[in-house]
C-alpha cells in the first residue's frame, strides 16, 4: 500500500521560527541539525533543494538555484549515474538518490522545494508526490506532459499551498515586461494575431521506432527511466536528448520551446484557454509514393493555429505556432537585411496601429521599424525582476518559497502555476491538435492502389477542433480526447 503523507503547513520561516524556535533564555536560531537534520544551515537562512533529474539542464537549474546565495542543493537524484555525475562532484555532501520516490519517502522532512528537471513524461507524477509532502516545486516546461497533468498540478499549488515556478525563465526577462509596457501604452493597438516560430526539432522526429538490439548501460536504471511510460525495450540514441521526439516521453518541438516563444503573447494579451485548434504537418516519405506513418514519433515540421478570446475590451486572437525551421512572411517594416527575431526563433504581433517581436525567451524586443524602439518611451507598468532573465526566474523562486505561499513574493512570481497552467495547456492543446492528424482508420480497400495509399481514412485532418477549456473536452471530435489525458504504466499514479 502507498504510504500517504500529510501536507505541511508552508507557512514562512520566519513565523515558524518566531513560534517554534526561539530559546527560552534568549534569541538564537537553532540549526537544523539539531533538530535531527544531517548538518544544515539554520532554517531562516537557506532553502533547502532537492533537484530531480541532475544532469542537462537540471545540472543547469542546481547551479543557478546554488548561483542565489539563497539556497543549498541537499540532495540529488537521478536515474543514470553518467549524467548527474558531474554535479554530484560538485555539491559532494548532497546524499545522491536514483529514485525519487525513495528519496521523498525517506528525506522528506529535511527538504524545502523540488526542482524537477527530467524528461516531459515524468514532471506530473514528481511534481504532484512533492507538492503533497508540502514542498515548494520548480518545474521544467512544459510543466507537464498532457493536459490534465498540467490542470492537476495548477489546482493542487492553491491546495497543498506550495510556490510553483515553471522553468521558462524568459518570463522574468526585461523583454517581456518592454512588450507589456508598448502594449498597455497602446503603442501598436489592439492585438489580433500573433506568429511564433522556431528552428526547432534539432533531434529526430518523424522516424520509425529502432528495432536494433541494445544493451542498457550499467549506470541507467533503464526502468526508472520509463516511470510512467509503456515498457520498451532500450535502444540507443534516446538517451539523454532525443526522446523528446516521441510522445510516450516528449512533447516535440512545440513542448520544447512554445513556453518560452508563447509565453510572451500570454503575458501581453493576457489569454487564456484557446477555443479552437487546427494543425498541419509535415510529412515523411518512405520510398517513392508511400507516405511514412509514424504516430509514435512527433512530425518534423508542423502549423499550429490557435483560437482565443480576448481579454476584456480586447478583441479576440489569433496564435500562430510554426516549427521545422517554416517561418511566416518576413514583416515589411523590417529591412532586409535585419534579423528577424533572432533568425531561427521570434515572436511577432500584429496590432491595429503596428507590430512588434522579440527573439527567443522574449530577449531583444523590438517596434518596427526597428527605428521605433529607441524614439519610443512609455510608462513602466511591471516590476522588474532582479538580475538577469535567467538568473532573476530562480532566485525570485528561491526568495518567494522562503517568504511562504501567499507571500507578495510568491505573487509576484512571473511563472507560477496560475500564471504557467494555461499557457502550458495552449502549448499542450497544439499536441492534441496534431497527434489527432494522425489518427487513422481503415475503410474500404476496394479501389485503392497497389501502394495501399487509399486504405486509411484520416477523420482528424482538416478540421478545425472545437476546445472546452474548462471541462478539457474536444467538443467535436470525440476520438482526440484519448490525447487530453494518457494512462500511466502499471505501479504509476498520480495520486490525486
């Protein structure tokens, strides 16, 4: 039977300090240790972290956490040995576990916040089991791998009262608060489409599963690896970076790098769910006539278009997602010979009085003309976040989890949950959008050709899907619903 847990209080240090620790004979600060903790530092002076996945970018989110001042990285935990290794050597007194599971169950009274770097598939189920322990969560984006994971999360941060950050840290970026400030200024208008774009997939999609042998390497608990996902067995070249190419673990392009591309028009034009959803993809061609089909592995290039009302007093937009390295016609106003966004990446917005982008993480924004943007001052409507994008998304993290839930810093968060849950949904719901181009169903072969080309119908193409936000239900086409919310392998649950 699962061991269950009853959720902390995530009240802030200081109040828990002020009623639990102060010395009778005078003030002091206890240090943990003696409170039977393994030698840390006084509570009120650092946060605790346990960083899940340690390798890639969760070596990368452990040192800008560390990178503070504020925190301390207390434990480690991956499944391969050969990825976590090199931040293992650098924080030695960190206990290293390769199940999170029994790290949580075992260490979770010494543990402050989680940060969660692993792949797509196993953010819900980490992030879910620590924020029902108490612990503050910082997590990866796409947040989560499918819809229903993300709402599950969105809802569960009010409830357990845990600070939620999600890791696309162009949203603490000044950028994105130049954009907000020309917009609320009405230095282009009203907003009615958006284009996103990026050079992304730089790994494999649209390729058949391997059928060579493998054998998993001594350091990978090939098993933990899968978590959550159908048994298969290892092959190589998926580990560490390519699985985001196949959905039983990925979310391709778009889950790559939409929270970071999309997140800008999200902040500006303030949206929500998006009502309607359609999608073309590119296609893969196995021998002369005969189209490669390929439902496991995410397309090479795909066109995503997304439907949303507009806030209030705002009309309704229109989003744009191009990957595969397609791009939308270069805007007139920019010279020829100027970039636009940062070449491979860029958000553009249209409005009713002119445009404006900005380059990945929503860095360099720009009015065009270009000429616009130095002549052009309005009034500053956001607080800026301290430090650079990348650095000031963990520290603001790292001091709000410190101050507590519902401190003015955990408010103020640019990523937290209520803020990251509907973007991610979007990102998410353009997924469900092309994962139902692809399901087919046979009809009646009399007539086809000797290729078999004609024996499939496919009822998701050119259509235009019809989204309940609220209820997570495609209104008119049933079967892309199986894509709202997946089932987890045997022994996995999400616990809610």
């Amino acid at each position: 039977m699962k061991k269950k847990h009853t959720p902390v209080q995530n009240d802030s240090r200081r109040n828990f300090l002020k009623n639990g620790l102060v010395a009778a004979a005078g003030l002091y600060i206890v240090p943990r240790h003696v409170l039977g903790g393994r030698g840390y530092v006084a509570p009120s002076d650092k946060l605790m972290i346990a960083g899940i996945g340690a390798g890639g970018k969760g070596e990368s989110d452990i040192n800008n956490f560390y990178g503070s001042g504020k925190a301390e990285i207390a434990f480690l935990c991956d499944v391969d040995d050969r990825r976590s290794a090199t931040i293992r050597g650098k924080f030695p007194k960190a206990q290293y576990y390769k199940d999170y599971r029994q790290m949580l169950d075992k260490e979770h009274k010494h543990i402050d916040a989680v940060s969660v770097s692993t792949p797509d598939h196993m953010h819900a189920v980490i992030g879910m089991a620590a924020m029902q322990l108490g612990k503050h969560v910082y997590i990866q984006k796409p947040m989560a791998h499918d819809i229903y994971e993300v709402r599950m999360l969105t809802e569960a941060a009010p409830r357990y009262k845990v600070v939620t950050q999600m890791g696309n840290q162009g949203a603490s970026g000044d950028g994105v608060r130049q954009l907000v400030d020309w917009y609320r200024a009405g230095v282009i208008g009203d907003v009615t489409e958006v284009f996103c774009f990026t050079n992304r997939p730089v790994w494999p999609q649209g390729i058949q599963w391997s059928t060579a042998k493998a054998t998993v390497p001594a350091e990978l608990d090939w098993n933990l690896w899968l978590g959550t996902a159908p048994y298969k067995d290892y092959v190589d070249n998926l580990v560490p970076f390519n699985w985001r190419g196949w959905w039983d673990y990925g979310t391709g392009a778009l889950g790559d790098m939409g929270c970071h591309i999309i997140a800008p028009a999200f902040q500006v034009l303030e949206l929500g769910y998006p009502n309607e959803a359609e999608c073309s993809v590119g296609s893969v061609y196995v021998g002369e006539f005969s189209r490669g089909y390929f439902p496991d592995s995410c397309p090479p290039s795909s066109h995503i278009t997304l439907k949303f009302k507009g806030a209030a007093g705002k009309p309704d937009v229109k989003l744009h997602w191009m990957d595969g390295g397609i791009q939308p016609e270069r805007p007139d106003e920019l010279g020829p010979q100027e970039v636009f966004g940062d070449g491979d990446n860029a958000t553009l917005f249209i409005g009713s009085k002119g445009k404006m982008m900005c380059a990945t993480y929503g860095r360099d924004p720009q009015l065009l003309p270009t000429s616009r943007t130095a002549q052009t001052v309005v009034p500053q409507t956001l607080k800026r976040v301290p430090g650079a994008d990348i650095t000031g998304h963990y520290t603001a993290w790292v001091e709000a989890c410190i101050a507590g839930y519902g401190s003015q810093q955990e408010k103020e968060l640019s990523s937290n949950f209520k803020v990251a849950g509907p973007l991610a949904e979007a990102v998410l719901m353009g997924n469900l959008a092309i994962r139902s181009y692809d399901i087919r169903k046979p009809r009646d072969t009399a007539g086809t050709t000797a290729s078999g080309r004609n024996a499939f119908d496919y009822p998701g193409r050119h259509i235009k899907l019809l989204w309940d936000g609220a209820n997570m239900k495609i209104t008119n086409f049933d079967d892309a619903n199986q894509f709202v919310k997946r089932s987890y392998r045997e022994g996995w649950s999400l616990g809610v």
